[in-house]
C-alpha cells in the first residue's frame, strides 16, 4: 500500500485545486458520472476497477478493508 495519499474526496470541480500540488496540474471534469452500478458492486466485493480514459495510463481504484466494513456495518 502506498504511503502518501492521492485520492481525495471533493464536492465540486473547483474544490481539486484546494488540494496540495495540484495548482500546476490539468483537469478536465467528466460530463458523465463515471462509476455504474456494476463498477460499484464489483468496488463492494472488495474488487479493482481501472480508469483508461486518458488513453495513456492505467489509474487503479480500490476500496480499503476499513470502507469495505463501513459500509457493511452502516448500509446493509
């Protein structure tokens, strides 16, 4: 597991360049929610999804043990 976080929760397009580092980075802001149903599911049976939209790498997404059993304990 990686040590440093890179994956933040925001509310709006603008709140990404509050985060640290990022006032020299690019976004484009999807028009389109991008996680279904299915991807969700597969996110909850403790699985990966992958993002290949930009066509040039390969972004992991995963849940933790600990979101896994928040959700067990506070939505089933």
């Amino acid at each position: 597991m990686c040590s440093k976080q890179y994956i933040f929760p925001v509310k709006t397009e603008n709140d990404v360049f509050h985060l640290p580092g990022t006032d020299s980075m690019l976004s484009q802001f999807p028009q389109e929610k991008n996680i279904s149903l299915v991807s969700l599911k597969s996110l909850l049976a403790g699985n990966a999804i992958v993002d290949i939209g930009d066509e040039e790498y390969i972004h992991w997404l995963q849940l933790d043990d600990s979101s896994i059993e928040y959700v067990k304990h506070h939505l089933c």
